[in-house]
C-alpha cells in the first residue's frame, strides 16, 4: 500500500510538504512545494497542484511503486490534479481520512521545515498546528520586510491584510510571558519595549525589543 498525505497547506507561512509512505516497508519519501508558487500569478494559475504531481512522479520513481499497489491519498483539494495523473496511468486509488505514522511524519517534517524558514519552536507552540493565520502574521509584522518572502501571498485573506500599516508606539510591558516577535528573546517585564499594533479579526499587539526596529517601509 502507498499512502499520500499533505501537511502545511493551510499555514500562511511556507509552501506545502507533500508526503508519500508504504507503510509495510516503513518507506518514506518527501519534497516541499515551494513557497513562490503561492505567489499571486502562481497562485491564480495553480501550479502548485502541478508541482504535486512531479513531487509524487519522483516518489514512485524512487520507492518502485508497482501498478498492483493499493493507493490511499488524502482528501483535499492539494491532489486534484494527482487524481487525474493516477487514472491516466492507471493506478487503483482511492480519496480516505489519513492517519498514523505517515500523517505524524508528514507534519513533523513541515514544522521542521518552517523552523529552517526562522520561525521559532515555541511559536509554533503557541499557534498550534494547523498554524494559525492570525497569530502567524504578528510574526511577519515583526520584521515584515524580511519575512513576507516567505508568505503564501496569492491567498485572498492575505489580500485583505496586504495594506495594513502597524501604529508604533512605545510602552511598558505588564505580563511576565512577552517575547520579542523579531530576534525571539524574552523582554522582562516592567522594562519598555516598542509596540506594532493593528487590526486584523481583531486589534492585534506585537512587541519588540527597543533596539530591534521594525522594516516595514
């Protein structure tokens, strides 16, 4: 049996980890489609559902999947055009709500893949997976210019946010628990530190260090 799942399709930071197991063997293969393909044109054009088919091209290729296999793919949206590839080469497959080892896998490998982008272990923590939107785009607030590179632009709810332009101001911080958003460190509390505010689904606060200026132009 081959099963296919997907993780990283719904955070709004990194592209998409697509991930093909048998689990018999305890054979895994694995690629990332990249972030850019979620760029506005891209996006609009879908070409991330043709990278899909090449990332699972390639897995075949190397774990020598048979004709005679049992296919199970996850059900979403991400496999459309695989779907399409399989019954042209003839593949017996079906559409199932994938679980265990490959779906544990297949996370695992996007937050690890997200944490290689720069974003940090606890944050991931605290935005649970699937990564909160929200809470996502505080992080790119905090150093815009350097991160939202690395953002799934083509998504409309982005396109409602595009234009947003934090208000600046400088305060002193009450919880014990802040975190700087830009260089990740703790910032004590009681000691004054730079703060991005802005609306989003809902008034939004993302402190920085005094000396960890935000880019956004």
């Amino acid at each position: 049996m081959i099963q296919i799942d997907d993780a990283g399709s719904g955070s709004f930071i990194g592209g998409t980890c697509i991930g093909i197991y048998r689990p018999e063997t305890n054979e895994y293969y694995f690629d990332i489609i990249p972030v850019e393909l979620y760029l506005k044109e891209n996006f609009k054009k879908k070409l991330y559902l043709d990278r899909v088919v090449d990332i699972v091209k390639d897995a075949f290729e190397s774990l020598k999947v048979n004709k005679n296999e049992t296919i199970e793919i996850c059900r979403g949206y991400m496999f459309e055009k695989l779907k399409a590839w399989l019954d042209e080469n003839h593949f017996h497959w079906y559409c199932t709500h994938i679980t265990g080892r490959v779906q544990e896998v297949v996370e695992k490998n996007f937050e690890l893949y997200a944490v290689r982008l720069g974003l940090p272990e606890q944050y991931i923590k605290y935005t649970k997976y699937p990564f909160h939107f929200h809470k996502l785009l505080r992080w790119v607030f905090a150093d815009f210019e350097s991160r939202i590179s690395l953002c799934k632009t083509g998504w409309k709810s982005w396109e409602k946010m595009e234009h947003i332009k934090p208000q600046v101001y400088w305060d002193k911080v009450k919880s014990p628990n802040i975190y700087c958003l830009r260089c990740g460190e703790h910032i004590p509390m009681g000691s004054s530190a730079k703060v991005l505010r802005y609306f989003s689904n809902r008034g939004n606060f993302v402190y920085l260090h005094n000396q960890c200026e935000p880019h956004r132009q």
